[in-house]
C-alpha cells in the first residue's frame, strides 16, 4: 500500500468516526505535502470525499496552515 492510499484509507476512516472533512484532509495533507499538488488533491476527493474544487480550496488551505504551524505564528 502506497503513503497515498494510506492516507486516503485513513482519512475514510476518520471520516467514518465523525471527522470533519477539514480535519481528514489536514491529516492527508501532513502526510501527502511533499507530493506534487495534483496527487493531493486527488487524495482529497478520494479521501475526503470533496469535489473537483472543493478539493483544490482544501489544498490551498491546508498549504496555508501548514505554514504557519512551521513558522510557529
């Protein structure tokens, strides 16, 4: 089993305990940040069951979040 499908598996699960999609699509993302922006937002929509766009809003902000949490702001 790849990272990817790791972490899709267990952003499904997370969802199925009551996650919200921010949440399962942060834990993808913290995992996932390294791989180009279109295998995470496909993991997004497989994941988290988000759409095309939905996806890609998720991405830029958890890009975003992830930043600061590094910076420490």
């Amino acid at each position: 089993m790849s990272i990817v499908e790791k972490a899709v598996a267990e952003a499904r699960e997370m969802m199925s305990n009551g996650s919200t999609k921010i949440d399962a699509a942060m834990a993808m993302y913290r995992q996932l940040e390294s791989h180009p922006q279109d295998v995470v937002v496909q993991a997004f929509i497989d994941g988290a069951v988000l759409t095309d766009r939905g996806a890609l809003t998720y991405w830029y902000n958890c890009r975003r979040k992830r930043s600061r949490e590094r910076s420490g702001a």
